[in-house]
C-alpha cells in the first residue's frame, strides 16, 4: 500500500499543476502566483472609473483641477520661491487657460503680470542666443528679420513656409516681457507654444536675446534674483 502511495504520488502532483493552471473562467486563469502583476489595480489611459464628476465625467484622465499647482511643478528653490517674479513665471500655467476665445484677455493679463526675472548678464544673453538658433531660427532668421530658413530660400525665393513672421525690430518695441513670454509658452498666430521645449528660465533668456536683435537696451529688473 505504501509502494502504490509512493508510485502515486507523481500523478497526483501533475495533476494539481494542471488544475492551477487551467482556466477558471473565459476571461481569467486558475491559480496565479503574481495576481497583482496579473490583474492591475491601475486604470488604463481613458478608461472609465467608478469615479465621476459632478458633471458626469468618469474618465480616468482628466485635466488638472483649476487653479492647482501640479506636485513639483514649482522647484525646490529658494531663489525662485522668495522671488514673486520667478514665482509668477512658474505658475503662469495656472493663471491662464490658453483658451482660444482668451486668447487677447489672457496676452494683456501675462503683459501686465510678469516680469523678466532673470538678470541680464552676457551669460544669459549667451544662453539665449544658444536656445534662439536651436528653436528659432530656423522660421524668424539669424537676425530676427523674419527670413528664417523655411521662410526664405537661400535663392530669394519662398520656402514651404509661407507665414511670414514681422521683423523684431518693427514690432517688439511695442510689447511687453510678459506677452513675450505667453507668446513663446503658448503660441501666437502661427507659431506653436514652446512651453515643452524651454523650460521657464530658458524662456526668459531667449527674451533677453531676441530684445538685444530688435536693438532693445536691457536692463536688470528690480526683482532679478541674486
């Protein structure tokens, strides 16, 4: 009887491991060893939650809560947190909504608001000019004239891109920091936003540098950090 229990005994092991893993149902597998790897807790990008909204919205994506500073969206920098101008520049997202129909009220808003909080000095200019080539001048020229590569063809001629931009000279004078820095975070006519590609600091260096091309005198503001 113990030999036939012995003998047994790996018959009854394989058939265990088929019964763990065979299927339970359509959908799911029998006995798992890592269910919670198996069977995520996650939601899946815009799927629906058991979580609405009071307007009847349960999609597990959804925009940032108005007004909310998303967690480490501001750095951990006393510098910029003891300097409203740098203040105001991080949290410029939060002021304005980029909503076409805002478009103007939201570009006064931001002209009125910030300030170029970066000091002029020959290194920001440096960096500016830098980012400048990398981002810009490729539609608004080497100089700021508006004959970028893909507007005017080395011959003359138009480019594949047709819209023009205005020279800085003839327009920037008229303009402030703060719209400056919306039209470069968030797009104006038909340039994109650059919000993604420069960080806030890089913004305002790239300010300094396209001012110097339209023959703007810079000056450090009251607020430049030290």
């Amino acid at each position: 009887m113990k030999n036939t229990i012995i003998r047994l005994l790996p018959v009854l092991a394989a058939g265990v491991m088929l019964v763990a893993c065979g299927k339970a149902g359509k959908d799911k597998t029998g006995r798992i060893y890592m269910p919670d790897m198996t069977y995520s807790n996650a939601y899946e990008t815009y799927s629906a939650s058991e979580i609405a909204t009071p307007e009847g919205n349960n999609m597990s994506a959804r925009k940032p809560v108005e007004g909310t500073i998303p967690r480490g969206f501001i750095p951990a920098d006393e510098k910029i947190k003891t300097n409203e101008a740098y203040l105001l520049s991080y949290m410029a997202k939060n002021h304005f909504t980029h909503d076409p129909a805002k478009w103007q009220e939201e570009y006064d808003k931001a002209g009125a608001l910030l300030k170029n909080p970066v000091e002029f000095t020959d290194a920001a200019k440096a960096e500016g000019k830098r980012l400048y080539e990398i981002n810009c001048k490729v539609c608004h020229g080497e100089k700021g004239e508006g004959n970028g590569q893909i507007v005017e063809l080395p011959d003359g001629g138009d480019g594949p891109y047709t819209a023009r931009p205005p020279a800085y000279s003839s327009r920037l004078k008229e303009i402030k920091d703060g719209n400056m820095f919306y039209s470069i975070s968030y797009g104006k006519g038909m340039m994109g936003g650059y919000g993604f590609q420069l960080s806030v600091n890089e913004r305002w260096e790239v300010i300094h540098y396209i001012k110097s091309l339209a023959g703007i005198s810079a000056e450090a503001p009251a607020t430049a950090a030290k």
